[in-house]
C-alpha cells in the first residue's frame, strides 16, 4: 500500500523529533493520511536539531511514495532559537536510541503532563528508561521493518514496505487497553501497516536479539547481511553469538526464551542478504552507532547477573575500536 491510499481524516498534530529516513517516512506518511487530496497545512512539526539542520531545509519533504513533495513546517528544538514554542501533545521519537535521552531532554519544558511520546528505537534500553521516567502510560513503543533510506537529506525513499507494532511496557494483557487503540486511529495505521501488539516487549526483545547477532558482525567483516551467512569466519562467530544470546536470555529478567534464534537469524540474513546493516550504514557514514544499545545493552545485564558472554564482549571490544576510528576519520 503506498502512503496515499486509504485517508482517515480527523487531523492530530505530530512533532516528530529526527529528520532521518524514518522520521521523513513518518512525517509524509502522517500528512498523507490527514489531508491525502492537499499536499499542504500539514499536521506534522519536525523538530530539528540546531540552526544549521533548518537551515538547510528546502521547506518540504520528498517521498518516493508520493506524487510530490509536502510542505512540512519545521522549528529547531536548539534552545537559543527562540522558536521553541509550541506545546507538543504527540511526539513521535525517530531518533538514533543513542541520541534519544538528549533530544528529549531538549523539548521537555514544551510537553505537556499528558502528552503522547511515542518511540521508534531499536533495542529497550530508551524504551526502558523513558517508560521510568514518565510512566508506562505516556509511553509507546513501535517496532518496525519498514524500510526507508535518504537519498538526500529530507528526500526518503520508502524501500520496504513491512509491519510496524504497536505496544507499550506494561505487563502483557490479553485485552488492548484503550490509549493503545486511540493512538493507533491518530497514526498513518494503514500507510505503515500498524498493528497493536499486547507484547510488545518480547518484540523488541526478540529485534533486539537478532540486532546483537547480525549488526556488530557486518561492521567487523564490512559486509552486506547476507555475506554473514558465506564467510567463513563471520558464520563462526554468528553461531557462537547466537548459542551465547540464546543462552542468555532465560537468564534475563523480562526477556523471552529464544532457542530458535539461529533459524531466525539465518532467515532475517537471507531476506535481508543485500542490505548493508545500519550499524555497518553509521560506521561507513563516520557516525555513532546504536553498539551500547545492542550487545553493550546485553553485556550490561548479563554483568548485572554475573553471567559470562565472551562472545558478546569480543564484538563489542572489536566494535568500539572501529568504531572510534571512523569518528576520528
Ligand atoms: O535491523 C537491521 C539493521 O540493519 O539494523 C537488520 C535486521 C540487520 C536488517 O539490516
């Protein structure tokens, strides 16, 4: 389905903090789904980062999914811009999870006490932390496989089109609550293929599991996904990450059992066998990765619990020197 299809109207302003492919994605997919015949008046503020970033705005996005490009108004959240203003009620968060404790931070005197925040992050550590500070309540998660890259800034190219889940930290229930099902009529359900999801927590958990196996690898052996599955080194160590993962997270409190994460690992790597990972994407752009929020995230807890994961330390020791030399470079 493309992001024009299937309009509901009933416009809800969104903020949306991160002018990435997911965040330009987000933002057609929100103005299209509220004024699909107007490409104009969007109910979407990208909130950018400083002077430079809407400086360098052209004033709209283009969407590979749209016959032309949306007028998205944009401020800065820098707090010197003096254009920080508005309250924000509903804050989608597409931000790099590293990035994100810091880009909140900067427009929290601009949220109101009830106000939505809603998460695209890989890995839970964000998730976690977000959902202690404010509450389960005002707190969503999304887990995602649509696929999105820039072809400039501010010019997505929508390139997958797969599920999104929507969920949020508390215990699981059989039931969705009602905020779940109100917030899903405010977002672009059918654009992006969004569903509620009681768990979404074991989603994350199980992304998550599958990020610490693959990403980190590709970055080592700078490789496309599927080259992981030929090289011989590479499906050495694959294997033994995925034994010590799968080992670990019985052990891990709120994480599920996955014995079958060698197949589901094997499955991802051959669907996705031309990508180039998003890790691997930062590292060859010079830029910080998601590493502490994957196998740096699992290492921590696995030390919370005095459980040795050589395997993980390996690649997360191997990561931080690329790592530190691509941003040196
Ligand atoms: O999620 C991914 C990523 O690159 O971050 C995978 C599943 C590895 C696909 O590229």
């Amino acid at each position: 389905m493309t992001l024009t299809d299937k309009p509901i109207p009933t416009p809800t302003r969104w903020h949306i903090l991160g002018a990435g492919a997911m965040g330009c994605l987000w933002a057609c997919a929100m103005h299209s789904r509220s004024v699909p015949e107007a490409h104009t008046g969007a109910p979407v503020t990208l909130l950018l980062r400083n002077r430079a970033a809407l400086s360098s705005y052209p004033g709209h996005i283009t969407c590979s999914d749209l016959p032309q490009s949306l007028n998205v108004p944009a401020r800065t959240v820098c707090h010197d811009s003096g254009t920080t203003t508005d309250v924000i009620n509903n804050l989608l968060v597409a931000t790099k999870a590293q990035d994100t404790m810091a880009a909140i931070a900067s427009v929290s005197s601009q949220l109101a006490p009830d106000s939505r925040l809603v998460l695209l992050q890989n890995g839970l550590k964000v998730q976690q932390e977000l959902s202690r500070l404010y509450g389960t309540a005002r707190v969503f998660c999304l887990s995602t496989s649509q696929g999105a890259w820039l072809r400039e800034p501010f010019n997505v190219v929508h390139a997958g089109d797969g599920d999104t889940w929507l969920g949020q930290l508390a215990p699981a229930s059989a039931e969705t609550p009602a905020p779940l099902q109100r917030l899903l009529d405010m977002l672009p359900a059918q654009q992006l293929n969004i569903r509620i999801d009681n768990n979404i927590g074991d989603r994350l958990w199980r992304k998550l599991a599958i990020n610490c196996a693959i990403n980190a690898l590709t970055v080592i052996h700078d490789c496309r996904n599927g080259e992981l599955l030929h090289l011989p080194d590479a499906r050495q160590t694959l294997t033994a990450l995925c034994n010590e993962i799968s080992q670990l997270l019985p052990e891990i409190a709120g994480a599920p059992a996955m014995p079958d994460l060698s197949a589901q690992v094997q499955h991802v790597l051959t669907v996705t066998a031309d990508n180039v990972s998003s890790t691997l994407q930062d590292i060859r752009r010079g830029r910080a990765t998601e590493i502490d929020h994957l196998n740096g995230y699992l290492c921590n807890l696995a030390a919370q619990q005095h459980l040795p994961c050589p395997v993980n330390q390996s690649v997360l020791q191997q990561m931080r020197v690329i790592e530190s030399q691509a941003l040196r470079a």
